[in-house]
C-alpha cells in the first residue's frame, strides 16, 4: 500500500497540530503570553519546513489533491508572514479580552485554510480550504462579543459569506458536471468540449462566490463594516490575508481551467474581469474621499486595490500573474503596516477617526514617519515597494519581456493609473492631519515592542522591496511558471 507523502503539507500540519494544542496548554497553565509564544513557535516551524523544502527542491504532490511547488511555497510563505504580524500585534490588543487559547488557535485554523488553498489541484480541496478560513474568520470578527460593532459586523460577515459559499459551491459543481472531473488539470483539459450554456452560468456563480471574498464591486458591501467592526488585529488579517486567499482560488480556477484550457468563452470571461476590475478600482477609491473613519478609509482603499489586482484575470498571461503576486506580497506589508500602526493608536486611545491623527507627528513621530511610508507606497509614490508592484502589475497588462506591446488593455491600464492618483489625495490627506494639522494632545504616545517590532518589519519590506526588488520579482516569476506550466 503506498501512503500520501505527508511532508508535502507539513507547514499545515504544523499550524493545525498547535491549534489543536493550545486550548489544553492553557488549560493547565492559565498563561496568556504561552499562548502567543507557542503561536510564534509554530509559525516560524512552519516557516521554516516551507523554506527547506524550497531549498531542497522538495516539490511533490500529496493524494493527488495537494501539490508543493513554487507556486504554493511562495504563497504559504506569505500567509506565513501575515499570521506573523498578526500574532504579534494581537499579543497586547487582545490580553484584556478573554478565550486566549480561542483566539490563536482560530488563528492558526484559518492560516491553515489559506496554505491549503494555496497549494490545492482540486476544486474541493479549495472549496474546503475556503470554508475553513471563512468560518473561522467569522468567530474571529465576533470575538469580542459584548461589543455592539463586532456583533453587528460579524452577523453581516456570516450572512454574505454563507451567500458567497452558496454561490462559490453550485459554480463548483456546475464546472465538475460539464468537465466530470473537480481536478483543476483535468478541467482545463476538457472544458474547451463544455456546453457554453452551463459554462456561462458556472462562471457567472463563480465570479460572484469569489468576488465576495475578494471585495469586488458589487459584491463589496460588507468590507467596510466588517474591517471597522472587527478589532484591528483582525482587520489586518483579513484584509491582507483571507483577500489574498480568495485571489489564490480565483488564479487557480480561471487561470488553470479556463486560460490555460483555451475555453471557448475565455475572452469573453476575461472581459468581464476586466470590466469589473475598473468598476472596483473607481468605486474604492472614489467612495474612499469621503470616509471619516481611517478603518473605513483603509477599507475602501483595499477594494481598489482589488480592482487592481484583478487586472491579473483580465490578461490572463504568465507575466501578469507574477506582477499580481508581487503586487500581492507589497501590498502585505504597507497595508499590514499601516492597520498595524491603527491598531497600535488604538491600544494608545487615539480613536480611529482622520481627525485624531491630527499632530501624530510631534506626539509619536516615528509612527507617523512609518505610517506616511505606507500610505505613499499604496499610492504608488517611488521609491517604495508599491510603485514598483504597480509598475510591473500595470505593464504587464501592455507588454511583457520577449513580447510585442498589445493595445487591448491599454484602457484598463489608463483608468487604474487615474485611479493611483485619485488615490494620493485622500491618503495625503491623512498625512497632511499627522504633519501640518495641529492637534488637542500633545503627549507623546509610547508604544509597546510588539508593535514597534511589526511597524519596523513592514516599514523594512516596503523600504527594500521598493529599492532592491529583483529577488522579489524572480521569485513570483518562478511562482507564476509553476502554475501556468
């Protein structure tokens, strides 16, 4: 009897075995900074199996259904990162709260559910890597029970996300009756012989089930609530992390079965993502000017740059999925970085509103330095890591190396460099209340290492990447190759 190679998913099992565990360690030990402590050990265990089996060149498949390879290494990486910021600014936000034990291992769970996804080959491998980070992530947006906000955010949450798992699983079964097979591989070679009918239908069930776990127009409406109700910590990991996951499953679906199929529907589906990719960048970013809230703000401003992000499935090209996933690795940081300095004002009683940042600079200048950092390289302003994502992420809907210049996207392109500027204002807006505008306090505001620490981390990435960014680059080239192959 062969058995699966289990060290193809050994970074999740580490992170599901230490979920499992926490709850029991704190049984008996009654310590809340165990908890956190042991969180970082799996992580960086993770981390760590992942980057020797890179370097190993230890790339497999596990029953068929999991694949390790250039492509999920990176991305398991990523999430990696993520839970890494997240665990360590969650050390002092959540330690007046109660249920420690719950919280890192829901934590773990749903970090999990992103690895799985990212390495999955079939349709319900990802559908369950799916729905173990969404449910999961509904608990997390409730955490805080006796909190009206999160209350209300996480009923919100649950009711879209059970209509998008709803929509995601009867495009899934749809694809898997007109291709008899839920293998991504298998799909992609036979949907080019699918009745176009039932292939419309699925794609527009798919779109939709996706497009809500990517906050794409119009199926946006409850990120802004849901990342202003949640406590910071969690608004971080959603915004930067479950989003990502939801691109991981949509670059897989589309890509692999569609693109690489040569479905006969495929210009007509790239269109319509490129269509509903200028919709999201515009509505983001205009709907953004008007925000008071700063979470709301930095809502509205990751709605864009999933429009942004979606010109990957409109091109439909190696090329623009490399750009996207380094587009998706900048954007970790300096939108981590900056909710991670919100989060930071926040265990500071700064409030979240624009107007309390009013004089950040004189009263925490570092933070504010860090924090204008972030808010430049959204916009796009060198030299800094998100000029350069944008750069290559917008160019390689035009042109890419070894190849002419295509004029088909060349509209796209214009509308999300408007965008990029219709951006700058309300993030120079912010700057402008931390550096010119005067505030009521001027006591300087301290901060505890945890957050320095997670504020100097991103800070480096987004200052590196934007000045060296070839290795980066490299690395998602070989990422994307391993899925397009």
């Amino acid at each position: 009897m062969v058995y699966p190679d289990f060290s193809m998913i050994a970074p999740q099992i580490i992170l599901i075995a230490m979920a499992l565990i926490l709850p029991g360690v704190y049984f008996l030990l009654k310590d809340e900074k165990v908890l956190a402590g042991l969180s970082m050990v799996a992580i960086l265990a993770a981390i760590g199996s992942t980057a020797y089996m890179m370097y190993e060149q230890m790339y497999g498949d596990f029953a068929g259904i999991f694949r390790f390879d250039q492509f999920s290494a990176l991305l398991i990486l990523l999430f990696l990162a993520v839970v890494f910021l997240v665990v360590l600014t969650s050390l002092k936000h959540v330690e007046r709260d109660k249920h420690h034990a719950e919280y890192y291992s829901l934590l773990l769970g749903a970090t999990a559910g992103m690895m799985f996804v990212a390495s999955a080959t079939d349709l319900i491998a990802i559908f369950i890597g799916v729905e173990l980070t969404s449910i999961t992530s509904y608990a997390l947006v409730a955490f805080r029970k006796n909190d009206p906000r999160a209350a209300e955010a996480s009923v919100k949450y649950l009711i879209i996300g059970g209509l998008s798992t709803a929509l995601s699983l009867y495009g899934f079964s749809l694809l898997y009756g007109v291709t008899g097979s839920t293998n991504l591989v298998d799909i992609g070679a036979a949907i080019s012989a699918a009745p176009s009918g039932m292939l419309l239908v699925s794609v527009a069930a798919m779109m939709a089930g996706l497009g809500f776990k990517i906050s794409a127009v119009p199926f946006h409406m409850w990120a802004p609530d849901v990342y202003e109700g949640a406590s910071t910590p969690i608004t971080t990991f959603l915004a930067v992390g479950s989003k990502k996951m939801g691109f991981v499953a949509l670059f897989k679906v589309f890509l692999v079965c569609f693109v690489l199929g040569q479905a006969v529907m495929v210009s007509e589906i790239q269109m319509a993502f490129a269509v509903l990719a200028a919709i999201t960048m515009t509505v983001g970013n205009v709907v953004a000017i008007s925000q008071t809230n700063i979470k709301r703000m930095l809502a509205y401003s990751s709605i864009s740059q999933a429009g942004y992000l979606m010109i990957v499935l409109a091109v439909g090209t190696e090329y623009a999925l490399a750009a996207g996933i380094f587009h998706m690795i900048t954007h970790v940081f300096m939108k981590g970085g900056a909710f991670i300095v919100v989060a930071a004002l926040c265990y500071a009683a700064l409030g979240e509103h624009i107007n309390d940042y009013k004089g950040l600079a004189k009263r925490a200048p570092l933070v504010a330095f860090a924090m204008m950092l972030f808010l430049f390289s959204l916009a796009g302003i060198p030299p800094l890591a998100g000029f350069v994502s944008k750069f290559v992420l917008f160019s390689s809907a035009i042109s890419e190396p070894g190849a002419a210049a295509s004029m088909q996207w060349v509209w796209l392109v214009l509308i999300a460099v408007i965008n990029s500027a219709i951006s700058l204002y309300y993030y120079a807006r912010v700057v402008k209340y931390m550096y010119i505008e005067e505030g009521e306090s001027k006591e300087p505001i301290s901060l505890p290492w945890t957050y320095a620490l997670a504020i100097g981390i991103c800070v480096l990435a987004v200052v590196v990447i934007g000045i060296y960014p070839e290795p980066v680059i490299s690395a998602c080239e070989a990422a994307a190759a391993a899925l397009m192959s």
